[in-house]
C-alpha cells in the first residue's frame, strides 16, 4: 500500500510519514474547527445539523489542510492535490498551475498507442514539478490503457485519426493551441508525419526497446525486438533515446542503457528487464532535456 502510494505521488519515505501525518492533522483540525462553527448556529443535532456540518467541513478542510502543510514543507504538494480534487468535481477547469510561473513552464505531450507504463511513469515524476507540466496525451487506439491513465489523472486527450495525421494537419494546429513545447513517444506504434516533424524541430523525443542502430526500423517494436535480440544470441540489451526525425528509430541519439542478456531468457523476460530501464531512465532524461535545452 505505501509502495503504492510513493510511486502515486511521486515522493520518498520521509515526505510520505509527513504528508499522511498532515492529511491526520489537517482532518482532526478540521473536523474540530467544524463542530466549533456547528455550536454557532441555533441548529440542534438531526438531519439538518449533518448536512450543514458536511457542507461546513467540506468548505473549510481545503484551507485548514493548505495551512497545516505550510508549517509542514509540504504546501506544494498540498496545493497540487487540492487543485486536482477541485477539477475532479469539475469546480477548476483543467489547465496550468496559475502559481506556477507559466512563461518558464514547459508543456509536453505524451504520444501513447499501449498501456502506457511508461507515460504513467512520466507523469508520476513531474506531478509536483515548478517547470513541466504534463499538459496533453495523444493516443491513436480506442480503448489503449493509457486513456484511462489520461482519465484518472485528469489530462486532456487528443484522439488522432490516421487521415488527418497523415494526409492532413498532422494535429499541428491543435498541438499549437494547446501551447506544446516538446512531444514524448512512449509506445506510439505510428510513424510520425514529416509536417509534425518540422513543426516541432529537434523537440520529438522516442523511446526504443533495443541498442539503436541495431533492431530499429519499421515492424520492429515491442516482443519483435525482444524476439530478434534473443534469436541472434547477443549478449546484452538495452535502450535508446533518440530525436525522431523522418525515418524509424534513425534520428540523433540522446541516451543509451545496457543489460545483459540471459542464457535462459524469453522474450517476456527480456523486456520485463527492458522496461525497468525504460522507467528508470526515460523520465529522468526528458527532465534534462525538457529543462536545460
């Protein structure tokens, strides 16, 4: 549950014991500062005096919670969590951060056609962060994972459909209005049309299952990789992360990861161990490139 937890919010043991200690406090304040306000109504106890006490706590824990985790070093956090609760119940529209600083705050789309493992990742390492927003997730297959992934963190969806994003705008207009910066493949199975390319020069970044220039090019995505790896009997693996330019896996590389191939290896195996690098790395690379360059 606490694991669970730590990779939910993004933080270490230490802020975990602190913000559970701040959600006890901030509840316990709450509901004392509540029954307090209750005793200055001329209401007795009954249905009525439930409701308005219900309502009252309601009103007031977003402001005694914010209050407790500023003696606690965790306003941030608390902040993040309170602004998100008030888009769940749609009472604040979906959008940036207006304590952040929205001139230096770098919007990134996350392109995903799968699960997204990887986009979860992403978005659980830059919940809390003061420079990058996870603004937008892009997907083209109805009912991939990753859409819920969109729903349960309240992030934008673009549907892509393969006539416009090839034949037509490539979504160029609508990544522009939403004020893209950079846009992250993390499992998008589609080429990316030259249009968008130019539009976002040296600011589309993929993630390849493999030791590029090796294992790269059309078809090879996923088990396939994994497949050839072990059928050519190499020794080690790993993971590239390159700029995407018109052609499959070619563009400049950024980062690369190893990993040893087993003698009993699968093609499950293998990319379990490929995917502990993916998660390792991927997040902590775009952080560098998203925010120096």
């Amino acid at each position: 549950m606490f694991e669970k937890l730590k990779q939910r919010w993004n933080v270490n043991g230490l802020q975990l014991t602190i913000v559970i200690l701040t959600f006890a406090t901030g509840g316990s304040l709450t509901g004392y500062v509540g029954k307090k306000l209750m005793g200055l109504l001329p209401i007795s106890n009954g249905v009525l005096w439930t409701i308005i006490y219900i309502i009252v706590i309601t009103i007031i824990w977003p402001v005694i919670i914010l209050a407790v985790s500023v003696l606690t070093g965790q306003f941030r956090f608390f902040l993040n969590y309170v602004h998100k609760i008030g888009v769940r119940l749609r009472l604040i529209k979906p959008g940036i951060d207006k304590m952040k600083d929205t001139k230096d705050l770098k919007r990134i789309a996350i392109f995903a056609s799968g699960a997204g493992s990887n986009a979860q990742k992403i978005i659980n390492h830059f919940r809390n962060s003061d420079s990058v927003n996870i603004a937008l997730i892009a997907c083209n297959k109805p009912g991939a994972g990753v859409l819920n992934i969109a729903d349960k963190e309240n992030i934008p969806v673009l549907r892509i459909e393969k006539e416009k994003f090839f034949r037509g705008n490539a979504y160029t207009d609508e990544l522009k209005q939403q004020n893209i910066d950079w846009i992250i493949l993390a499992g998008f199975l589609w080429k990316i049309p030259e249009l968008l390319i130019r539009s976002f020069p040296q600011k589309i970044i993929n993630i390849h299952p493999a030791l590029l220039p090796n294992y790269g090019g059309k078809g090879m995505y996923g088990q396939k990789v994994h497949e050839a790896v072990l059928a050519n009997k190499e020794e080690e693996s790993g993971i590239t992360i390159h700029y995407v330019d018109n052609l499959y896996d070619h563009g400049k590389i950024i980062f690369q990861a190893k990993c040893p191939v087993l003698h009993n290896d699968t093609a499950e195996s293998l990319a379990q161990r490929i995917h502990g690098l993916e998660h390792q790395h991927f997040p902590l690379i775009i952080e560098q490139l998203v925010t120096y360059k």
